[in-house]
C-alpha cells in the first residue's frame, strides 16, 4: 500500500492498482486456423440443405459452422476463418469438403523461443489486461527446457494458500531498489557507524527495459516512459532519447555511456537511478558529483567473468544483467543459471542485501517472473513483450545479437500504446499474485532466491525413473 501526502500529513492509504481497460488489436492477428471449403462440395450440400430446409436460406448459410464462419454474405463460399475456434464439427461432419488446419502464418509470429502461444498470450493480456485461463483444458505439455524445467512448489499442506488477486489479502509486491547494509554497528553514541540505507521502492518486481537500439524511436520511448509512470515502476531510456524529448519523471533511469560524461549535468529532473551501459570509473565518479542522491547502476551483460563484487566495491548498488532475448549469455548459458551464480557470490560473501540484482533477457512470460526472482533477482526487466503487446511481430529467429527480426507498427496510437503496457503489466501483476498465493507467500521479496520453492523436471525424472529401462535421462 502506499501512504498518500497532502501537505507533509499521511492522509491514509491507497492500495496500489493498475487500471485496465479493453484496448482491442488494431492490427488483425492471422487467424488461428485455415478454414479451406471444397466449392462443388458445399454447392451440393447447400441444395440438399435447401430442398431439406423449405429454403430457409439463413439456417442454411449458417451451417455448419455455430460460430459464423460460414455465416457470411455467401455463407461458405467465402468463409470468415477469424471466428474459427478449431472445434473440427465441421470437418467431422463433412469430411469430404470442408477441411480445418492450423495457419502458418499465426504459428510465424513468435520464434523458436519466444513462441507463438506466449505471443498469443502476451497480445490477451495486453487487449484485456486479464489474466489467460487455460485451466482444465490444458493439452500443452507440463515440462520442458529453459523456464519449462522448473516448476514452482505451491503445497497447500505445511502453509495455507491466500488470497491475493481478488483482495480479501493484501499481498504486496514492492521490492526495494539501491543498497542497504548488511548489518548494523553503532558507535559508543548510538550513531551508526555505516551508510544508511540508500534505496527507493517501486511497487511491482519489473521495470522496463531499454529497446533494441534498432528498435528505437521518440513515439516508442513516449508511450514507455508514460504507461512506466502510471504503472509507478521504472523506464530505462538512452540520454540521447531523454536530453531530445525533455522527457522527466521519476520512472525515468537515463542510460548513460562513457562519452556522456559532459552531458549529465543536463538531464532535466533529478533522477533516481542512472544506469551505466558498462563500467566505467570515471562516469561513475561523474555521477557521484552531479547526482548525489542517484543510485548508480552497473548494466552488464551476465556471464562476462567481471566481478561484480569489486564493483559493489566502488559503490554500484545496483546490477542490470542482461542476456539476449533468448535468455542466453555470452557463453551461451542459460539465464537461470546465470542469475544463480550472481546471486550465490553475494550470498557466499554475506553482501547480499548491499545489493539489487536486475535481469533481462529471456523473460517472455509471466511466470518467468517469479521464477527469476526464486534464481535469485530482486526485479526483472521487460523487454521483447512489452513490443509485442503493442503488436510488434517477430520476422523470424531474434535474440537481440544478429540483425533485428521484428518489425513494429508505425505509427503507434499514444492513448492506445500506453494502456495496452499498463493492461500487460496489471495482467503480470496478478499472475504473481496467484503465484504467491499459492504459496502462502505475503510479499514478493521473500521470493528472492527461495529455491526451496522451485522444483526441477530433471531432478524429478531422475528420482522417478532412474533404473527403469527405457529411462535414458
Ligand atoms: S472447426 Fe468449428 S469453429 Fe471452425 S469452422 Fe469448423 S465448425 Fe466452425
């Protein structure tokens, strides 16, 4: 909950919430299914259905299909397959002229990674910020690699589930960005002898991420940085794009480079986080000067052998890693594995808690939220799905490393943009609220780096199968 303030008094408290509203495609999705009608077929079966029918001509053009795909000015002649649902009545019922299968070109619009069914998913939530019910219904397997091999462990029998979504329990999921100390010591007059802590709260465990620099564009950054205001949460943004569009606010981390040194001191608000695309000890010192009050954050690929316990050293309090959007590191690992290792150094050194961990990359889902979280990140970065809730559509294979694969609609409704992020946002939100409900878990910050709530496919298997023939894991 966050205190409301009038005049330097607490007027009381306001429960965070993301208002949603329906912000339909304005592009028309390839349908789901080809629905492909044999002519000569269907003319015959529409003179049986006429002669059978006393020439009722809209019973007869409506059929077979309840759902009006055959509806249509020349009912089947011409069929509508974006009302198609693939229920096969049809095709069961006349084999011999109406056939049904899945459309290639709706199964193109996602990749080998980020796929076409989290596309889909992805483009519901941002239309209806809702959450996808799959429910019983489910025919898509339970398992598989990357995020599919971990699943999370929400045993009802040793804490009881609560009730977040729907708000009968409040269950926050504030998370603290910036450095505290690990522990306190005082001197012999009660002061205390380290920093304080140095840290702000945003009230949801995402922020959004930069665009691909091949993606970039003045409208783009407008809509992000606005629906990253109204969803309280964070915007990283390149100087360039900020210093061109005045843009200001406290959703706003400027991403600076080494050569941005001079133009710091122009930045038209106070920030409060900058983030530094790679190290850089005089930038840091720059920031330092010109904007005390910043938390300074290191954005660095995972994986690279740095130590970014030196660099908490120098002062970064916060870590953006990043991998492609595959999730995949420079040495071709995968981004769970890379968050576990990050986290585990500052565990082993007891520094944890001096730092945040920010990760991007690979995170195309909702539930890849919190699953990155349980590796051990303190918030994750959106990228690639904040593209595609406005309809941006993947050309082929795109990890972010070779040439972009992606194109987006140009020009993008401002109004529109922005409240199909915030629709995409409130549908996470609430995924995870689901999540630590189930878990018995009252806030999102007890989720970092609780691996005791992760189970994995592989381990299971083993345990399951292991000396089975046929067994070959
Ligand atoms: S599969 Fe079902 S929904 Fe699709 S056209 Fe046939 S009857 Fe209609």
């Amino acid at each position: 909950m966050d205190k409301t303030r009038k005049n330097g008094h607490t007027q009381g408290y306001e429960r965070y919430h993301i208002d949603t509203q329906e912000a339909p495609d304005r592009i028309r999705w390839p349908s789901r299914f080809q629905v492909r009608v044999g002519k000569l077929g269907l003319a015959k079966h529409l003179i049986t259905e006429l002669i059978h029918t006393r020439f009722d001509l809209p019973t007869v053009t409506s059929r077979p299909c309840m759902y009006g795909v055959f509806s249509g000015p020349v009912g089947g002649f011409a069929p509508r397959p974006h009302l198609c649902v693939g229920c096969l009545r049809c095709t069961t019922e006349f084999p011999e002229f109406v056939r049904v299968s899945p459309n290639p070109k709706r199964r193109a619009l996602g990749d080998s990674y980020f796929t076409y069914q989290q596309v889909e998913t992805v483009a519901y939530e941002a239309e209806t910020g809702r959450v996808p019910v799959k429910g019983a219904g489910y025919r898509g397997p339970f398992g598989g690699k990357g995020w599919d091999g971990m699943w999370t462990d929400m045993s009802e029998i040793v804490r009881p589930t609560r009730d977040g979504i729907h708000g009968r329990e409040f269950i926050s999921t504030v998370v603290d960005i910036g450095s505290k100390a690990s522990f306190l010591c005082f001197d012999v007059s009660g002061a205390p002898q380290q920093p304080l802590p140095h840290t702000f709260s945003i009230p949801v465990p995402f922020i959004f991420d930069r665009v691909h620099p091949g993606l970039e564009s003045a409208g783009l950054y407008k809509i992000l940085a606005q629906a990253a205001a109204e969803v309280q949460t964070l915007q990283v943004i390149p100087l360039e794009y900020i210093l061109a569009l005045n843009l200001r606010g406290a959703q706003i981390v400027p991403l600076v480079g080494a050569g941005d040194q001079e133009r710091l001191v122009l930045l038209p608000f106070r920030p409060r986080m900058i983030e530094m695309d790679g190290w850089s000890e005089g930038l840091a010192e720059s920031i330092h000067s010109i904007w005390p009050e910043a938390q300074v954050a290191l954005r660095i690929p995972f994986a690279r052998g740095e130590d970014l316990l030196d660099y908490a050293d120098r002062g970064v309090g916060v870590f953006h890693l990043t991998a492609d959007y595959h999730g995949r590191s420079d040495d071709g690992g995968f981004i769970f594995d890379q968050i576990r290792r990050a986290h585990g150094a500052f565990v082993e050194a007891g520094r944890r808690d001096e730092v945040t961990l920010l990760g991007s990359g690979g995170l195309v889902a909702a539930e890849h939220v919190p699953k990155a979280m349980i590796a051990g990140l303190d918030a994750v970065g959106l990228d690639l799905p904040l593209l595609v809730a406005l309809q941006g559509r993947l050309m082929g294979e795109f990890d972010g490393r070779t040439d972009v694969a992606f194109e987006l609609p140009r020009p993008i409704p401002f109004e529109w943009g922005v409240q199909r992020l915030k629709n995409l946002a409130a549908a996470w939100r609430d995924q995870l609220l689901e999540v630590l409900g189930a878990m018995g878990l009252r806030e999102v910050r007890r989720l970092r780096g609780e691996m005791g709530r992760a189970l994995f496919m592989v381990q299971l298997e083993q345990e399951a199968f292991a000396g089975i023939e046929g067994y070959d894991g």
